[in-house]
C-alpha cells in the first residue's frame, strides 16, 4: 500500500532557482528540513515525513535543485547552491531548523550546519558521512580520469535523456543497483522520480548534475566541513552490507572522530536506505535524540 | 595557425573581449577566442546561479572536441587557470597558458573550507547576489563579485602539473596569489618544464606580447 499523500505540496522561489517543496504537519510547529540523497526526490519523505510530524513537527521536504520538479542545473553536482538553497529555505521558515539528511542530502545537512550554526538546531544523518576514503583519494592517473570526466560531460550535455520503455523497466533498473530497497518503494521512487516522455519516461533528476569535473576537494577537506558542525548530530547507518555502504567499520570509526557533536547507531536490518528500510528504528532513535538534545 | 582559446578570470566584468584584442593587436598567428563565461561581459548568467570553481569547462567544451587534429592553445587566467588546466589534462589543447593561474594562496584543507563558508555566508547575507541576474550583456553577475573557491592546494597543483603532457607558460605578475617558492615548486613538476614569464600586471596588454613571443619561439 503506497504510502499517504503529503498534506500540502508547493513551491519556493529563492537563491535563482524554484524548490518545489513537500509539507506534512501544523504549519506552525517546529521546522525539520528533510534532504534526499542524489538523484532521489523529496517523495523519498513520505513514509517517515508523518511519523515526525506525529512527534510535533513542521516537515518540509524539498526536492534539491536539478531533482523532481525543481529548477535545472547547468553543471555538476552544485554542491555550495544546494547547501546554499537549503540554508535561505531554513530562514524562510524560521529558524532554527532540523535537518534529516539521507546520503548526498545527509552531506549536505552536515555542511549547512557548519556554514550556517545559527539556522540549524540539530542534524539526523542517514549514511550521509561521505565516500570512502579510497573514493577521496586523487586518481592514480589524473590525465586520462580527466579526459574521461570530460569526454563524460560531453556526452551528457550533447544528449537528450534517455527514455525508458516502462516504469516496470526503470524499477528493474534500479533494483539492480539498490539491492535492499523494498519493492513498494522502488516503485515510489519510481512513480514519483520521472516523467513522460515520447516513447515511455525519462527520470526527472537533470542528468547534468552527474557532469563530475576534477576538484581539489579530499579526505582533509571532508573532515574540515564535519568539524565545522557543532550541533547535535544522530548519526544512523545500516547494519547490512549495501551499495553505497561502502565503508568498513573502522572508517566509519575515524570519520565520526571528526564529528564531535555526534552519537551513532547502527540499525540492523537496514542498508544504505535506512529509513525505508527500518523506519520504526528510526523514527524511535530520532524520537530519543530530540528527547535528549531539545526539539 | 593554431587558435588561441582564451579562459579569462571570474569577475573580469569586461568578458573576454579585451584580451581578444590585445592578442590580436600582439599579433597571434592565428584565431583567438576569448568567450565572455557565464555571467561576465554578454553572457547570460549560470544557470540558478551556480558558480563552481571548474564549472566554465562545461560551455567551452564543445569547441575542442576530443578528435581535433589541431586543438587549441588554451590560456586561463586567474581563478579559470584550473579549468585551462582542466583541459588540457584532458587532451583538449595543444599548449597551456596560465596567467597568475597556478590556483592559490595555497593553504591547509581547514583554511580552505573556513573561507568557502565565509564565502557562502555573505552571498546568504547580499540580496543582490541572491536577486534575479541582470540581463546578459548588463553588466557583471553581481553573484560573481564573491568570486569562487580557488584550487587552493598545492599538492593538487603539483599532481595536475605532473599529469600536463603539453608545452607549459606560466605568466605571472605581482598580482599573483602564489609565492615565488610554491610557483617554483608546481612548475618543476611539468614534465617538460614550464617557461616562466613575469610581467608588470595582469592586464591583456600586458600579457599578450609575452604569450606572442613565446608561440613565436615555440
């Protein structure tokens, strides 16, 4: 049964670009941001959006730029202008905010709360602790990785979307490539991720965000934005292995040693989508840290 | 008559037009495109007003495809020194030009992010940066007047430096972010040497005879 409609819907204008915006709860409570991880959108929120709004909260979920229905992108990932859409979003509320974070989007909470400490309450990071080190580490062989990434780009902004035939074909897909997910949620995801187009659907994520230039950015750099954070932090990973749980538990150890605000807990049963996979874990391990740190 | 591509810096609200007529007026032997990039001189701004550090790679790419028999000597200038780096470690130019193009100031990762906060908080707090662009050819992106995060690592500087196959320049001026010791130190690592050149400024006309001279020579 798919999960419930989100109670209002909309869309913000801000930064230059246009944030469509999910809503669940009294309007007046307390904000929480929720921030999907790449190339998911903010429907991702549907089954854990009411169970915090339950808990007294205002859960807003935005599908990030060059996601759902938001505006387009013109190159890669946009790292600084999501963060940066996220932050003038949370003054739009009222801050401060709590910020729930998956994956990328849990990145990007962490990142917001240091840029920006006086918009953000409190963070709750789903495996959002970045890639793994070796991911961070500069290529064995810079040139031919950069004519790779280029010839890449190229590709992508010289090519229509590719079109799927159904959406049966788009779940396969990604079950291929999120092992774990539950079958209803791929095809949420799925339902709500794309778009029609001649000859079947097209994902609505804007390919351009994958267009990956080389950057300076590493381990170092990683833990220098961790250490900027000095809210409280849940930290939640899967106990299972998964794609995207790349990790080993001595990394993840070292990583959190650059975290200082944070606690974690490993949730078993779940993967790297911890939140559709054990939300009664989460939603009881958010309930305890708010319980523990203030709404 | 190889063409010139010419990467001027973030914030040079003239576009590329001044450095194309001072190349031409230097007597480049050959075409020189100087694009003005998102934002600056008649370009439309980025899109959502993103800027990021290698992001003008995106618009000039499809003027040096990867199959060009005679790519570009490609010449970056600033804070767009990374992106002519860029590619021509992607064996998109012939030879690279980089004017007070080196990145910099070099610092820790610590310093680095510090500074892209600040950075992001006083676009936060600048409602023209935030307000919708001007219409192209109106003037600077006001969005750009807080620059981009430069490459502000010396080892990356030193890595690219290492991987560039092709004939290097290194034009620098008193206006550059790096010290003659870290200069020396990333242009020792271009495999077959960099020329160096110092000028008086950072401007086209400046510029441009030495980048001349030196194809001349080539």
């Amino acid at each position: 049964m798919p999960p419930p409609e989100p109670d209002r819907s909309g869309f913000v204008e801000l930064n230059r670009t246009r944030l469509r915006v999910w809503d669940w709860g009294d309007p007046a409570a307390p904000p929480v941001i929720c921030v999907h991880g790449a190339y998911d959108h903010g429907r991702m929120w549907d089954g854990l959006a009411p169970e915090l709004a339950a808990l007294g909260y205002r859960v807003l979920a935005p599908d990030l730029r060059g996601h759902g229905d938001s505006g387009r992108l013109s190159s890669g990932a946009a790292w600084a202008a999501s963060a940066l859409d996220l932050a003038l979003l949370a003054r739009h509320l009222g801050p401060p905010v709590g910020l729930v974070g998956h994956s990328f989007g849990g990145g990007q909470a962490l990142y917001v709360a240091g840029v920006w400490p006086e918009l953000v309450r409190w963070v709750v990071n789903l495996d959002g602790l970045g890639p793994p080190p070796a991911a961070l580490s500069p290529p064995e062989d810079l040139a031919a990785t950069t004519a790779d990434l280029l010839a890449g780009a190229e590709r992508t902004l010289s090519r229509p979307p590719r079109v799927h035939p159904s959406a049966e074909a788009l779940v396969a897909r990604r079950r291929a490539v999120n092992v774990r997910m539950p079958d209803e949620w791929l095809e949420h995801l799925v339902r709500h991720g794309t778009r029609p187009a001649e000859g079947g659907l097209v994902w609505k994520a804007d390919p351009v965000f994958g267009a990956g230039l080389p950057a300076a950015f590493d381990l170092d750099a990683l833990h220098a934005e961790h250490e900027a954070v000095q809210a409280p932090v849940l930290v939640l990973t899967g106990g299972e292995h998964d794609t995207w749980s790349e990790m080993t538990d001595e990394e993840l150890a070292e990583r959190l040693t650059h975290l200082p605000t944070a606690r974690h807990h490993v949730v078993e049963g779940a993967g790297h989508y911890v939140h559709l996979e054990r939300p009664d874990v989460v939603v009881r391990e958010i309930r305890t840290f708010v319980g523990e740190v203030g709404p | 008559m190889t063409a010139l591509l010419v990467l001027h810096d973030v914030g040079d609200a003239e576009g590329g037009a001044r450095w194309r007529a001072a190349l031409e007026e230097a007597g480049w032997p050959g075409p020189v495109r100087a694009p003005d990039l998102p934002g600056h001189g008649r370009s439309p701004a980025a899109v959502g007003g993103s800027y990021e550090l290698a992001d003008p790679v995106l618009p000039v790419l499809p003027s040096v495809p990867a199959d060009d028999p005679d790519p570009p000597v490609v010449l970056g200038v600033g804070t767009n020194g990374w992106c002519a780096s860029v590619l021509a470690l992607g064996g998109r130019a012939s030879a690279l030009v980089l004017v007070d193009g080196l990145g910099g100031p070099y610092r820790p990762q610590a310093e680095a992010m510090a500074a892209e906060r600040l950075r992001l908080r006083a676009i936060a707090d600048d409602p023209a940066a935030l307000a919708p662009p001007p219409v192209p050819g109106d003037g600077l992106d006001p969005r750009l007047r807080h620059g981009v995060s430069p490459l502000g690592s010396r080892s990356m500087a030193e890595r690219s430096a290492g991987a560039t196959a092709v004939p290097v320049l290194l034009v620098e001026s008193p206006a550059s972010p790096v010290g003659a010791e870290d200069r020396a130190a990333v242009a020792a690592r271009y495999p077959a040497g960099a020329a160096v050149v110092e000028v008086d400024g950072p401007e086209p006309e400046l510029v441009a005879p030495a980048v001349v001279a030196w194809a001349a020579r080539r």
